[in-house]
C-alpha cells in the first residue's frame, strides 16, 4: 500500500526480484486505508519499478464494497492496465471483520448499502472461512472481477487468494482459459 520505491529503483535485482501492490479503488485507498499511498500513487510507483525491469504484480485486496464498488474497481482495473504490464493479479474480499466490526471500523455512509445489508443479515452466521460474509456474495464480487479483468486484459493471468476450493471450483472455466487448475496457478 506504499509508494516508497526510490531505494530500489538503482539496485541490482537482475530481473528475479517481484514487486507487489495491494491496490484498492478511490474511496477505498483514500478514505478506508488512512496513512498509505493512493491508488494513483501506488500505481505510479509499479510503473517505476517496472521501467527499471522489476515483475509487477497486484493484489486487489481486500475489496471491501464501498458505494459504487463496481464502478470504482471499473476503473482501478483500466487505470492497471494502462499504467502497468502486471505478470498477474490476486484478489479477495474483505474476509476477517464481522458486522460489529464493520459498523465499528467504517463510515457506512462509505459502504454499498446492499453490502451493509447482507452483512447485517448474517450477523453471527459463519460461512466458509469462518466469516460472516456469504459465499454468493464473495461470489458476485469475483465474478465482476474476473468479467473485467478478462475484458480489460484477457492474457493476464489471475488468482483468487486464500478461497476455499469450492470457490476455485466456481471458477475453473475462467482459470482454464489462463492454464490454470485450482491445484496449479
């Protein structure tokens, strides 16, 4: 979540060394992720340090809908492409917090109302990974994801991270087009 690359833009990494980024939309690095970079910034930074021959990677991580999710993960992901040649891209949602903790942690007048909602409907309940975020909502989310990674950039290769095999099964049409298994990625 930085753009602190200047110490290693004169090294000798011979090209092995990866530089990844946790990368989020406007409002979820401006106002949800205080004291780093934004996503411009950060993104300005990759580009350095894939000008000087580092890998280039991102994690969209975690996507926490915020109003306008679509929308702003929309443009985060052409602004990606248009900045950077990234080797692949993770991602996840939001996994650890629960209700109390979302309405304790965020301004929910930042937060997708949908989203607001199916957490408070579930309140309590555990899904897969132990949170209380359901399986067809995370489902929903990778879906975009994906449907926009591949429009955007289709020879890209992407990942889910830390999801249950069953999601990966969800998904293993979208990962087969890339040469990817849920046992190989």
């Amino acid at each position: 979540k930085s753009d602190n690359v200047d110490y290693l833009l004169d090294l000798d990494h011979r090209g092995h060394t990866v530089c990844c980024w946790s990368i989020s939309g406007e409002t979820q690095s401006t106002y949800l992720e205080a004291e780093t970079a934004s996503m411009r910034d950060r993104l300005a930074s990759a580009r350095r340090c894939q000008d000087t021959g580092y890998h280039v990677r991102f994690r969209f991580s975690p996507i926490i809908p915020v109003r306008n999710w679509e929308k702003e993960n929309r443009e985060m992901i052409e602004y990606v492409f248009a900045e950077t040649r990234p080797d692949v891209i993770t991602f996840e949602t939001l996994r650890f917090l629960n209700y109390d903790a979302i309405e304790n942690s965020f301004e929910f007048s930042l937060l997708d109302p949908e989203f607001v909602q199916v957490m408070k409907d579930n309140q309590g309940k555990k899904h897969l990974q132990g949170c209380e975020i359901p399986h067809d909502y995370r489902k929903k989310v990778y879906r975009f994801v994906i449907d926009e990674l591949e429009r955007v950039s289709p020879q890209t290769p992407y990942a889910l991270c830390r999801a249950p095999r069953v999601m990966w099964d969800e998904f293993a049409g979208d990962f087969a087009k890339h040469g990817q298994t849920p046992d190989y990625y």
